[in-house]
C-alpha cells in the first residue's frame, strides 16, 4: 500500500528533504523529552516521528545511490489495480503429494 508521507517526500528536492530531516529528528528530541519527564501524551507518537526520520533518510539514500550510478531514480514498481498477482501453480500440500508418490 502506497504511503502518502513518502510520495509526499520523493517530491522534495534535496535541501527541502534535508530541513525535513532536521525537523523529525527535533521532533525526536521533544518527544524523547516529554518522555523522560513523565509528560508524553501519546507513546505511538515516538514510534511514528522514528519512523518518519527513517523513511526521510531511506529516500535521500535512494537518491544518494542513485546519482553514484549514474542512473536515473525511478518510482519503486507497484502492481496497478488492473494486473493480477500470479498464484503459484501447486499448492504446497499437492507438491509434498506429489514428492510422496515419486518415491514410491
């Protein structure tokens, strides 16, 4: 499932992803803060702005990697709602069958 927060970033440019960094890593801070003094709302709050900071970094690196390359960065593939996902032909139940027959 597409997440809105990285589509929104991958749209950034560099110095704007850079500042967002910055900024969830404050956000980090504060909520580390409200933590330790016992005045943190929302514990998923942590959860979440680590999370941020790691999709942020994950995208710069992706570009980082990118650039080293020489190749142009392009969209991680998703599956369109209209192509279906291929099921495996057998079942693992009829595979082990099938195994089972073959060394009679």
């Amino acid at each position: 499932m597409p997440n809105p927060l990285a589509d929104e970033a991958r749209s950034m440019t560099d110095s704007e992803l850079g500042e967002a960094i910055n900024e969830a890593y404050r956000e980090v801070f504060n909520l580390q803060f409200q933590r330790g003094t016992r005045q943190l709302q929302n514990p998923m709050a942590m959860r979440q702005a680590r999370r941020q900071v790691a999709r942020l970094r994950t995208i710069l690196r992706e570009r980082h990697l990118a650039e080293a390359a020489g190749t142009p960065l392009e969209p991680l593939a998703r599956i369109a709602d209209d192509e279906e996902i291929e099921e495996p032909a057998e079942s693992v139940e009829e595979q082990s069958d099938d195994a089972a027959s073959e060394e009679e």
